[in-house]
C-alpha cells in the first residue's frame, strides 16, 4: 500500500481507469473486472464525471452510474478508494466555485455515496483564479463531502500558485498529480513538473500509462488489427523511430521476469520517483492479470535505465 501524498488515504499500488465503463465495456462486463479487480486486492478505482460523454447516446456519468451501481450491489463503498474529476462534464465544464459545487453534488448522486475520496480537478481552468477553485474544493472537504484533493493537466507555475495559496490560507491542498505520463510520454512531466511535485511532497497517479495500449506489446510493426477502440493512437507510436526499440528493451526486461510486456512498462512507472499508482484500464477480466502483477515486480536500477534509453 502506498500513501497519497500527505493525506490519509493509502492505496493499492495499481490503479484501475474507470474510462472503459459504459464506453468499450458495458455493465455486466465492468461489473466482472471490478470483480476481478478487487478480489486480487486492489481498492483504488479511477474515474471522471465526463466519462464517457464522447460516446453517441451518452451524457457523462456514465462510469460514475456504474461504479455506483457497483459499489452498492456488492456492498464494497468502504473497501474502495473512488477516485472521480470535476471540470471535463458537458454541464460542469470549467474550475469556478459555483461549477464545483454543481458537479461535485452529481457526480455523490450517480456515485450513490455521501463522499468521494480523491476529487481531482481535471483540467486547469485558466480563466478561473486559482484561489476560487481551491476554495471551493476546500469547502467541499469541510463539508465531509470529499476527503483529499488532487489535480490533473496543471502547469508547474499554476500547480505551485494553487498550493501555495492553500497553505498560505490553511485550506485543502492538491496531495496528488494526475500526469499524461508513461515510457513512450515523458516530455510533459519529467522536468519541472516531476519536480515540483516532488519538492512539495505530492504523489502522482499517471494517466495513459500504457500509452493507449502500445505499451502492452499487442501492437507490433506489420501485425494484425486487434480491433480495438484505441488502436490509431497506439499504431502512431509505432511509426516513430523509438517505438520498436522500446518494444525490443520491453521484450527483454520481460523474458528476464518470466513477465508481460505491460507488467514490465507499469513496473518502470513504479519505480520513477513521485509515482505512488499507475492508472490503467481493462475491458475483461483477463486483461487485469498482467496489470495486477506490475504491483509485485521490481526492477533492477541497470533495467530501469535500459528502458529509459530506449525511450530517449
């Protein structure tokens, strides 16, 4: 189990996306890997108050409605560490203070609880002043509706203003850092924002952190479709120089394990400093073992160091 940031929540060290439900998978199929996920011990479920609106016929929620649904039917509400976003809905879009309260009071309806663990501002809002959005997230934690904050898609410089006039003003702080972060994604975080989120004793929980599925090794130079929904994103990885290469250093660190090519690349995610839980998803359960099993491989410093050349 690994701590979030300074807050009071400890979590499974793999954390599974909720953006799949009601989107690639459908009930009964969510059902059966939240089943799956945590009867081999996870308990941190990632999700968005936009999933999956992009959908024809959907309205975001949907992955909301049914972790709810979920959480309820099999009586795990205090079992789960339920991570949810505010800022990406159609009706809640933005960061102010009155935005906040709306999405927050829809997301405890569909979610069918009384708190949400994690809130995460989903995306930086920059014509709101940082001071009104951690305001108002911070009058969400008084009221006992949310118990700890968290920010995704921030700058450095607005992540430092946020946390700077929280603990100026003894509000709520931001404990961890939602990142696009993975082996073949590494511009946009290492650097000043790894940085800060290091110096200021945050966590990150990195998104896409299997690249849309490039990073699990279905997807080779010359193979066959698989058919999936996100397979034009992860095809674009393979037409870069690096792409093959770092599938090769994959290859490698993962026949030494006797593990899977996506065990291997969450693992190299656990091992960069300030990562307390991956995020990915799962469509079935059969698609939950190899993630899973990130949790329980170390890699050596020399295997580590493979992988990140090979992605240079």
């Amino acid at each position: 189990m690994a701590r979030i940031g300074n807050s009071e929540l400890t979590v499974h060290p793999l954390s599974l996306g909720g953006n799949v439900f009601g989107w690639t998978a459908d009930e009964a199929q969510s059902f059966a890997v939240l089943d799956a996920y945590a009867a081999a011990g996870g308990d941190f479920v990632d999700t968005a108050d936009v999933y999956s609106a992009w959908l024809d016929g959907n309205s975001g929620g949907e992955s909301e409605t049914i972790i709810g649904r979920w959480l309820a039917r099999r009586g795990r509400r205090d079992d789960i560490v339920v991570a949810t976003k505010v800022g990406g809905h159609p009706d809640f879009t933005g960061l102010k203070a009155d935005t906040i309260k709306g999405a927050a009071e829809a997301s405890l309806r569909r979610l069918g609880t009384d708190h949400i663990d994690l809130y995460y501002a989903h995306f930086d809002d920059p014509d709101t002043p940082v001071e009104e959005t951690v305001t108002a997230l911070d009058a969400l934690v008084k009221e006992g509706k949310v118990r700890a904050l968290g920010a995704s898609n921030f700058s450095p410089e607005r992540l430092a203003a946020s946390l700077d006039f929280a603990e100026r003003e003894g509000l709520a702080r931001y404990e961890i850092l939602q990142p696009h972060y993975n082996l073949v994604e590494r511009e946009q975080y290492e650097g000043p924002l790894a940085d800060l989120v290091a110096a200021r004793g945050l966590s990150a929980a990195p998104y896409f952190a299997l690249a849309a599925g490039f990073l699990t090794g279905k997807y080779r130079p010359g193979g066959a479709s698989v058919g999936s929904a996100r397979e034009g994103k992860a095809a674009a990885y393979l037409a870069q120089e690096r792409g093959p290469r770092v599938l090769a250093a994959l290859d490698e660190v993962a026949a030494a394990h006797q593990a899977e090519v996506a065990s291997v690349a969450l693992a190299w995610l656990r091992a960069q400093p300030t990562v307390v839980a991956p995020i990915a998803s799962a469509r079935t359960p059969e698609q939950l073992p190899a993630l899973l099993a990130s949790a329980a491989l170390t890699l050596t410093d020399a295997e580590v160091a493979a992988l990140s050349a090979a992605a240079a």
